[in-house]
C-alpha cells in the first residue's frame, strides 16, 4: 500500500462523534497518521507482522492504519464511544481479525504485565486540560513495548526527552518528525475555523539499538 493511499483511507475514518474536552479529544490528521505509520513501517520495519498498541486510540486512525500495514494491533480508549467508531470502521476496512479493541484506563490497562508488544503507536493527550496525561500515557507505553511512537505538542519534546532520559539513561529518544497541523473546531469554545500548531513524532527504544 503506497502512503497516499493508506492517508485516504485514514481520512475516512469518522472523527468523534461527541468529543469530550476533559478527555483531550481531537482527532488525529489523517496526514500525519499516515506519515507517523509509513515512517514506522517503511524505515523501522515495526509494524507488519508485529504486534501493536494504540493506546488513546480513539476512533482508530493510528490504530487501524496499523492493522491495514499488517500489524495485530490493540486499540485502548476510555471512551465506549470511540471505540464503537473503531469496531465499524474496522468492519468496512477489512481488519476486523487483526484488532482487539479495549475499554479501559490507560494506568489500569487489563493486560498482563510482563506482555511486551511489538510496538507502542500513540497520540497521546497533549495535557492541556489534563495536565500530565501525556506523560501518564507515555510511561505506561514504554512499560508495554521496547519501541514507542508517541506523537507530542513540540514545544513540550525537550520537556519529554529530559524525564524520559532522567528516568532511564538507557533509553535512546529521537524525533523523527515534526509538523504543522490544523485541526477544525471541536468544541463550542473553539472561535477559529482551524487551530493550527507544530507537533513531533518521537520514537523511544531501549535495550540495542538500531535501524531495522
């Protein structure tokens, strides 16, 4: 599947239908979906065939890509809601048999704790309105795969590489994107026809390192 055309597939997938502020709820471009997904894939080769988990998955469009690259992929998400628009987009695209969608807490994740995926792909919340949750999800993404893709606000990546290399020196952090993107009006508060903004793909790994 070329990039281009897995970006329209993505920008097919629903947004949500009642996003809810508290949750940080924005859905992920389908550009920079795709962009994050074929980096993973056609440069790290840690998608196809391999486990992963979408942790915040919402409607699903990190973690269907996923699933239509070939990875086996566990989309997680508070919101019931979310992952209802998940299990139908996963019916029209096919990829049904490759995904288990969970409804559940980040922290309090209903997987064994010695289960280490293939990778972890994930926009998390920016901790905006949730002050920390960005760092919440990242800590339980690096407990869960030796490889992590987490999309964050750009100002905040020194922030980000400091507590994760603070926490394990061990732990090797590299940007490998970073963008701007516009979102629509969400919520009621949003005036503007679009807010844009730059945000960064970081990937996280640990134990040898290495391009492949």
């Amino acid at each position: 599947m070329k990039k281009r055309e897995l970006e329209s597939i993505i920008s097919k997938i629903p947004r949500h239908p009642s996003p809810k502020v508290h949750l940080e709820q924005y859905s992920t471009p389908a550009t920079l979906a795709a962009t994050a997904l074929w980096i993973a894939e056609e440069h790290y080769h840690d998608v196809a065939g391999n486990s992963i988990l979408d942790l915040g998955s919402g409607t699903g469009r990190l973690g269907l890509g996923a699933a239509l690259l070939g990875g086996f992929v566990v989309l997680v998400d508070v919101d019931y809601d979310a992952i209802l628009v998940a299990r139908d987009s996963a019916l029209k695209l096919d990829v049904y048999g490759q995904v288990d969608l969970l409804v559940a807490n980040v922290p309090l994740l209903p997987i064994r704790e010695n289960f280490l995926f293939g990778a972890v792909i994930q926009n998390p919340p920016f901790g905006v309105h949730r002050r920390g949750s960005d760092v919440v999800f990242l800590r339980e993404a690096l407990k869960r795969s030796r490889k992590v893709y987490s999309i964050h606000k750009a100002d905040t990546v020194g922030y980000i590489r400091k507590l994760i290399q603070e926490a394990d020196s061990s732990l090797k952090v590299e940007v490998l994107l970073e963008e701007k993107i516009c979102i629509p009006p969400e919520y009621s508060f949003h005036k503007k026809r679009k807010h844009c903004f730059r945000v960064c793909l970081i990937r996280v790994t640990s134990g040898p390192h290495s391009s492949s």
